[in-house]
C-alpha cells in the first residue's frame, strides 16, 4: 500500500527538528521547577510557543495552553498533554544539560513530555495547510503533587473553549528502547489514595500491662487483619469484582521506648485500585474495619483517606487508532502492548471526561544505557526518543483531524 505523502513529511519534520526539541529539552532538564512553581518553565514554554505564532493562554497560574487552527475550516479538537514539572530529587548524572537547581531533577521525564509536545507543535504549525479543526496544546503543572495539576485545570476550564473530543499523552518508558512505543486500551493505570491512621490508646510503663491500653499492639492487629483481607485473594477478588487491588503500608510511628508504652502510634500506606465503585467501597472497609478493632481492644482510631487520582482508563476506540497510527509511523515491530500497572498518573482526570489515551515512549538505547527507573537520581534517555515522541504526538493528532 502507497504510504502518504503526509506522513512524510512530518517524518521528515520531525528529523529536521532533532536538534532544537534536543536542545529545548537539555534547557528544560537544567533548569527544572518543583510542582505548582513552574514559572520559569511556563514562561519559557509561551516564549517558544508565540515565536512560532501560535496562540497562547496562560491558567491556572503555571499552566500554558497553546491552539493551533487548521487552515481548512471546521473540523475536530484534539488535545495534547504535556507536564511541566520535576521532582525534589538532587541529580547524579554527569552531563552538559545536569541539574542547575539543587535538590531538584526531572527525574520523571517532564522535560522529554514538554520538549516533545514543542516539537509536535512546530510541526503541526507548519502543517495548518493540511488539516481542519484545531489541536489544543496543553502543558500542565504539577502532575508530581496532589491534587494533581490536571484536576485544577480541569477546574479552571482548559477542557472547555474550545471543547476538545479527545485527549492524547506520552510517557517516558525505560523499558522499551527508543523507536518503540506502547499501548494499552481500556483499564491502565490504578486510582491512588493516601492512608493516614492514627491510633489512640493509653502510655504507661511496659512493666505495668494492666494500666496501660497499647497503641502499637492495636495499630499492628489492625494491620494484619487488612493485609489479610487483601491477600486472601478469592475473597478481596469476590468483594472486588476481580479487580487488581493493592494496599500497603509504609510507614508506622510509635514514640514510645523499650519501657514506654505510647500515647499514639500512627501508620501510613497507600491503596490502590482499577475500579472506582470498588475504590468507594473499599474506603469504607478499611475504615470500618479499623475503628472496629481498635474499639474491641479498648482504645480508638481515626482513619483518614486522602483521595488521589483516579484510574485512568484508555479508550478503546481511539486508543486503537492512536496504535494504528504509530504501526504506521514506526512500523509494526516498533508498537507493544503494555501491562497493567498499579502506579498512577493524573492523566486520569481527563480520561475520567472525555476519551482519552496515555501511551509510552520508549527511552533506553540498544546498548543497554538508560534504563534507570523513573524517580532515580540517574535517569537519563537515549535522545533519539525526542524524534519519536515529536513526530508521534504530530501524526496521531492529525490523523484525528481530517485523514482518517
């Protein structure tokens, strides 16, 4: 089958652009801004946006939003998503483009997201002649902090004039190499809440057992009894509806001594979950259950539950032809399928509005360099990735728009 001549040319784009988005993206990892504090990054963004003509908008305070409308006429709005910021992480690398801000990285691959939607801009800008409608380009604060930049633009309207039909996202991926990408439709990525439990009971002497009621003693039976709940596999699947679940917990406090019997004793964990009726449910087990025992053992706890992002579903239809999309631009061999994972992104929040697709960028080399995981003081990617995640994000929207 003849390939379109299109898709040539933003192939051809996307090479010739190899240098700027590099360097875009060596600015943007040099000088990264923690999450909500991204002024320098949304200046910078709007900077190189508007030097290319394109329309920009600044919300919710570090957000920039940028339209690119076809020259023929009405048509779809299609949504793209970068994020802006990084993480209190002090960088280890050895590079000309390190870490200038102390205890602050892009150890998450912001920077990669944010210089490849630059680049798809370029492109798409350059391309207005071939398409109707207009793409949306949004970049994002803080993804890395609840409660998520997405829900407070969202809030903010950026979902909202123009309204755009769908939402398209990348992700950097250390395990595929770079010119691979993968896909994954429906249920994705897990909802994500923070636990908060604190135990009261009575201190006293550890010799002295009758005046004292033991707050350690309660907080780990009520661990045990939720850690039993949830590995008990036919019974968590059987409440759950078979849906993947994860509860854990990282953190318990108890300021007593080898002799001291503490006041309090808190603990901290997370929950994790792929259904949001289930999520609900769940919380109100994990509370009632709690406050159960420790009323049984004579003390009380107050169980608090910090909702974060929700699941993040992919949309069959659309997520099929994104996939379509990049066999077409990378061919086939280049395109995987993804596995679940209980990890969770604020993506989610639009893909709770209207249909929506995250996918991964490949990022380590042949060689074997770059596979560090994200949130590692040496997370580095092969640069090759920056033309795929350039020319990828500028092929999937325009094939959303007039070339189906």
């Amino acid at each position: 089958m003849e390939e379109n001549p299109l898709l040539n040319r933003v192939r051809e784009s996307a090479q010739d652009l190899f240098t700027r988005v590099q360097n875009i993206r060596h600015h943007l990892h040099a000088h990264p801004e923690l999450s909500f504090k991204e002024f320098k990054t949304a200046e910078f963004v709007t900077d190189e946006l508007e030097s290319i003509g394109i329309e920009v908008q600044r919300m919710s305070t570090t957000g920039v939003v940028g339209l690119i409308k076809g020259l023929k006429g009405d048509g779809p709005v299609v949504a793209l998503r970068a994020d802006l910021d990084a993480l209190p992480i002090q960088e280890k690398n050895d590079t000309d483009y390190v870490s200038k801000n102390e205890g602050i990285m892009h150890a998450c691959g912001h920077d990669v997201h944010t210089a490849s939607l630059l680049g798809a801009a370029h492109i798409l800008q350059s391309l207005r002649e071939e398409f109707g409608g207009t793409i949306k380009l949004i970049f994002q604060p803080g993804e890395e902090l609840l409660p998520g930049g997405a829900s407070i633009m969202i809030a903010d309207g950026v979902l909202e004039n123009p309204a755009p039909q769908q939402i398209y996202a990348q992700h950097v991926f250390p395990s595929l190499p770079a010119g691979h990408v993968g896909f994954r439709s429906g249920m994705y990525m897990a909802s994500t809440d923070e636990l908060h439990v604190t135990v009261y009971g009575k201190g006293g002497h550890a010799a002295m057992p009758k005046d004292y009621v033991n707050p350690i003693l309660i907080a780990s039976t009520i661990i045990a009894a939720l850690n039993a709940f949830f590995m008990d596999e036919k019974t968590r699947l059987r409440s759950a509806g078979e849906t993947p679940t994860v509860l854990a917990f990282g953190k318990i406090t108890g300021m007593g001594a080898t002799n001291v019997i503490p006041e309090t004793v808190s603990i901290e964990g997370t929950f994790r979950t792929m259904s949001e009726d289930w999520r609900n449910k769940a919380h109100e087990f994990l509370i009632r259950t709690a406050e159960g025992i420790a009323k049984e053992m004579g003390g009380r706890c107050e169980f608090r539950i910090d909702r974060g992002y929700p699941v993040l579903f992919n949309d069959n239809e659309i997520t099929d032809r994104a996939k379509w999309a990049a066999e077409e631009y990378l061919g086939a061999h280049r395109v995987h399928e993804l596995d679940l994972r209980m990890t969770a992104e604020d993506f989610a929040f639009y893909s709770q509005k209207i249909p929506a697709c995250f996918y991964r960028l490949g990022t380590a080399s042949s060689d074997g360099k770059f596979t560090a995981g994200v949130h590692s003081p040496v997370f580095d990617i092969d640069e090759k990735a920056l033309e795929t995640g350039a020319g990828l994000l500028a092929w999937i929207a325009l094939r959303e728009l007039n070339i189906k």
